[in-house]
C-alpha cells in the first residue's frame, strides 16, 4: 500500500471515530451550542437579504470553502491530537511503547 492510500484509510477511520466522539463533547458544550444556535440566526438572517443570483452565488461559495476548510481542519487536528497521544504515551512508558516504530509510521502518513 503507498503512502498516499494509507493515509485516505487513516483520514476515513479517523473522520467515523470523530464524528462519534467529537459530536458527544459539542453535544455536552453549552458554548458551542449557544455558537450553534446563533450560526443558526445568522444563516437564517443571510437567506432573508435581497441579494442578486450573482451574490448569493459568491457568498455561497465562500461559504461553502469555509466549511470545507472547517471540516479539513477538524480532522487534522484530530489526527494531531492521536499523534499528541502516542508521543505522551511513549514518554510516560517507554519500556511499552516502540517509540521508533511509531515515528516511522508518523512519517509515512505525513508525506
């Protein structure tokens, strides 16, 4: 398997536990729900403005990057944070973890 389809299977196991995990914790969030509920106004707000097709297009478009940007961004940072984990792992128990190992598996997926 090469590298690059590696790391599409790391990024699809990752972004079906996430969306598990993640949506327990932004559930639990009374902020992030607040922020959910007003995203919710605003996007209610944007829809009653009289825009041309033409704007509405662009704004959608710029929208539409951003969310994907979003959602990319998430799952980098998931990725991150198991990264985050094997490293603490490694340091707190050494003699457990074939720190070596991890490292290249790392750097397969990073390229």
């Amino acid at each position: 398997m090469c590298d690059k389809e590696f790391k599409e299977l790391v990024k699809i196991a990752v972004e079906k536990l996430k969306d598990v995990s993640v949506l327990k914790l932004l559930q639990a969030d009374a902020s992030y729900q607040k922020d959910s509920k007003d995203e919710g106004y605003a996007e209610d707000a944007f829809n009653q403005l009289d825009l041309t097709e033409e704007q509405r297009e662009v704004c959608q478009h710029l929208i539409d990057y951003r969310e994907k940007q979003d959602f990319e961004y998430g799952t980098h940072a998931y990725i991150a944070g198991l990264i985050d984990a094997f490293h603490i792992m490694a340091v707190l128990f050494p003699e457990k973890w074939d720190t070596e190992r991890i490292k290249e598996a790392l750097s397969q997926k990073s390229r």
